[in-house]
C-alpha cells in the first residue's frame, strides 16, 4: 500500500475561506458602538419630549424665593446691627 494515501491534508482552519460578514466577531465588534449610538439617540429623544418643569406660578417663585433666602447665612453687618456685642471685639 502506499503512505500517501493514509496522509490526510490539514483542513482550513476555523474561520478561514469566509467571507468577513458571515464571521461572529467582525459583527460584534460593529455592535457594540452601534448600541451606544442608539442609547444616546434615545437619551436625547428623552430629554427633548420630557423637558424639565419651570417655577411659572408667581406665587409658587415668590414662596421659594424667600425660602431661599432664609436659608441663607446671616451677614455680619446684620449681627452687629442687632446689639449683640462679640466679646472678642472689646
């Protein structure tokens, strides 16, 4: 018998011999950033049909207006104004 006939040829290893659109990994490559697009458009999408609310209520600005500015620290020329004297300042 002869040896050449029981010697197979190595097949084409995997991946080889196709085209690069009918492989996985070019495609899940190409997934990735696409999805991020589609997100972002769709983050955008959200942000345009639901803008955020404005005070428009004169009443309701005035309320928060003065709530605000209670919130705020008092000065020290408002201190002094009051009559209460520092005793480091003797």
């Amino acid at each position: 018998m002869n040896q050449h006939q029981n010697v197979q040829k190595p097949g084409p290893l995997p991946g080889q011999g196709l085209p690069w659109y009918k492989q996985f990994w070019p495609w899940f490559i190409i997934a990735l950033p696409t999805s991020a697009v589609i997100a972002s458009f769709i983050s955008l999408w959200l942000a345009i049909s639901n803008p955020d609310q404005l005070v428009v209520d004169e009443d309701e600005y005035r309320q928060l207006n003065s709530e605000l500015k209670a919130q705020l620290p008092v000065k020290k020329e408002q201190k002094s104004d009051t009559g209460v004297s520092d005793s480091k300042s003797n």
